[in-house]
C-alpha cells in the first residue's frame, strides 16, 4: 500500500502548478471576537497611524502610543480616546493610513488578552455586543490561522501542509456567513484566528512559500480539506461519518501517527452504565446472555468500519462516541473487575482526511509538503488560486 503510495505521489508531482502571484486584492473580511461578543475593547496601533471613521467621517487620527476605547452604548457605538469623548456612531472603521502594519486589539468587557492583526477594521452594534470584522489580506489571515490551529513548534514542511489546507478550507467556506456579512468567524466553527502569527517566523515563510496554492479534486474544484488530530492508524471514508461521499476522501493506512502523543487512549465506565445505554439508547438485547458477552468483549477488524459489529445489531460508532465522549470511534470494549467497563481506542477525532499527527511525523522525516497532502487525500492537484478560472475554462 505505501509503496504504491509512493509512486503515486511522484504521479501527481508532475501536476505541481508554479506559485505564481496572489492578488492583492484578496481580502477576506473575519468576524473576530465572535463567540465571546465584547461589550467593551481598546484599539491602539503597534507601529504606523490608523485613520478613524465615524459613519464615514473622518474623526480621529490613531498614531502608535495612543489609543481609543469603544463602548457598547444605547444601540450606538461610543468612542472615546485617552483624553476625549468622540462621539456615537453606528458604524466606525480604523484603517491603516500606508504600508503594511498591525494594531494590537483588547476586549475589556468580558476581560481577554491582548491579540494583534493586520489589516483594518469595522465596528457595529448588534443587541449590546459590537461586532468586529478584520479586513485582512488572505497570507496573513493564514498565517495567524495556523499559527492557532498547528502550535509554534513544527517544522517547514509541515506549516506548508497546514497552510494550503486552511488556505483551501478559507476559500470554500467565504459564504459561510454571508447573511451576517462577513466571510469566516474567528471560532472552531470555522477557522480560530486568535492573532497575526506572533511567535514562529517559520510559519510566514510557509505561507509566503504556498502562497496561493490550494487543493482541488479531479473536477479542478475546491476540495473540503478536512483534517483531524490523530487517525489511529488508518483514516476513515467521509460516507462512513458524514452522510455523503467524497472520491478524494478515503480510508488510507498510516503508520507514521501510530507513536505519537494522540495514538492511544482509554476509558473506563461502569458497567451499569453501559448495559443501561445500548438498552436505553440502542434497544440492544442486553437481557440475552450472547448478546451481552458480544457487547463486553468487542476487537474491532483490521478495517475500519461505521458500526461496532459483532452481533448481528450494528451500533453506529459515530453516535457512540458523541454520546460516550470518546477521542475516536476506532476502539475495543472489555469487561474489568466485575463492575467496569475499559474502552481502549486508537486516535483522535473523526479521522476523516488528513491525520495532523501523521503529517507532522512525515515532514519531521524529511517528506515534502506536496507529497504528504497526496498521501491523505486521494486523486488531488494543487493548484495556484490564480490560474483555477483558466483550468476550469
Ligand atoms: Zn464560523
Ligand atoms: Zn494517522
């Protein structure tokens, strides 16, 4: 199976695109602070001036060492500097007056640490929270994402396969919100974008490095570049947790995660609560003596497989490890003591797409971004944003 995975990827390597430039008109507008909605933050310039508008009026100019508070206010945006009161607005924007900078951003109302962007802002009142949209140049939005979603301590190669998946994840998600007039929200819900990338300079040149490359299928279309912690040794097929299938979204083995912090893990629960949940919640038989020894000793087979099946009642894993609050749905089931059940599983999350944990070991060992991303998703391209309107023409 590698071998052949092997050759496959020198196969695709040759449909390698050149990087070729990103248009400097890709911003992408990202609704930050979304999911703790400030009543109250502090805006103050980290190097070069910021204009102020107050419903398109110039109001203020914010130069570095100054700052301006924002106050959610009677429906109205109340602004006031260090020593003045500016006024109330619906609408107020801070924009970067030349070149390119960052301004450091604070929520006072609930209390969080201090994040730093690029790019511009907007700033409305919805019910008593303001909403903040970053006006951000895609790089840049990536490199904060992956600093955010991959740490600060991988190497090139790896930060090269994140940023073309957030990159590709970013794309096919711009409509996301479109009815609250942004693109992406700062969250989980789509991609945590807590800041500029602050700490590795590895990771701007990752993205410098990427610039503009995505993932597409065999149909020159934007893949859903789906990726989890640790796929235990085998990823899944999308049908087998999402409803739908995907062709570049299939089982592949992984020896490379099997080592690694996320590979294992164990739970154990109560006996009676387990009896108690597959009768409750799957009207399992647990009253007949073979049905109950199927359910107290379970291996799963090689492959993997939707279902806990070993009794002619298939248990549907995703919803067993949603219910349970378990790391993945690859795991065995046997009974300890006279009163426990252990479940011992391999992986985390849902082991759809790329296997973060065996992508790390894979750049660590010297593999080049290209053909990591090959190895987890099946039959893709990578492909510069720019030239995707010639190859679909
Ligand atoms: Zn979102
Ligand atoms: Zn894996």
């Amino acid at each position: 199976m590698k071998i052949f995975l092997y050759f496959a990827f020198n196969f695709f390597s040759l449909l390698f695109l050149p990087i070729s430039l990103f248009s400097a008109t890709n911003t992408v507008n990202i609704s930050i602070y979304n999911d703790s909605k400030p009543s109250s933050v502090i805006i103050s310039p980290f190097d070069g001036g910021y204009e102020v508008k107050g419903d398109d009026k110039f109001i203020y100019q914010l130069e570095p060492k100054d700052a301006i508070q924002i106050i959610s206010e009677d429906n109205l945006i109340y602004v006031k500097t260090l020593n003045q009161t500016l006024g109330k607005f619906t609408r107020l924007k801070v924009i970067r007056k030349q070149g390119a900078g960052t301004f450091k951003i604070k929520s006072l109302i609930p209390n969080t640490e201090e994040r730093v962007y690029f790019g511009n802002l907007s700033l409305s009142v919805y019910g008593k929270k303001i909403k903040i949209i970053n006006h951000v140049n895609i790089e840049d939005y990536i490199s904060g994402v992956v600093e955010s979603e991959a740490g600060t301590k991988q190497n090139l190669e790896y930060y090269k396969v994140q940023s073309i998946i957030c990159r590709t994840y970013a794309l096919s998600n711009l409509r996301k919100h479109a009815e609250e007039g942004f693109h992406l929200c700062d969250g989980t819900h789509c991609q945590v974008y807590y800041s500029k990338n602050r700490i590795n300079p590895e990771i701007t040149k990752a993205t410098e490095e990427t610039k503009g490359l995505v993932i597409v299928d065999s149909d020159i279309n934007i893949i859903t570049a789906a990726f989890h912690s640790n796929c235990g040794g085998q990823t899944v097929n999308a049908e087998d947790v999402w409803k739908y299938s995907l062709p570049y979204l299939k089982s592949v083995c992984d020896t490379f995660c099997t080592a690694q912090p996320h590979a294992s893990w164990q739970k154990k629960i109560p006996l009676s609560n387990w009896i108690n949940y597959l009768d409750k919640k799957h009207n399992y038989p647990v009253n007949d003596s073979i049905y109950l020894a199927c359910a107290l000793n379970y291996i799963p087979p090689p492959d993997r497989n939707p279902h806990l099946l070993n009794t002619d009642i298939p248990l549907p894993l995703k919803e067993m490890r949603k219910d349970l609050d378990l790391r993945s749905t690859c795991f065995s089931i046997s009974k300890i003591e006279s009163d426990s059940v252990l479940i011992t599983g391999n992986g985390y999350g849902h082991g759809v797409g790329l296997c973060q944990e065996g992508a790390m070991k894979m750049a660590e060992r010297g593999i080049p971004f290209d053909k990591i991303l090959h190895y987890y998703y099946t039959n893709i391209h990578l492909i510069d944003l720019s030239l995707l309107d010639f190859f679909k023409d």
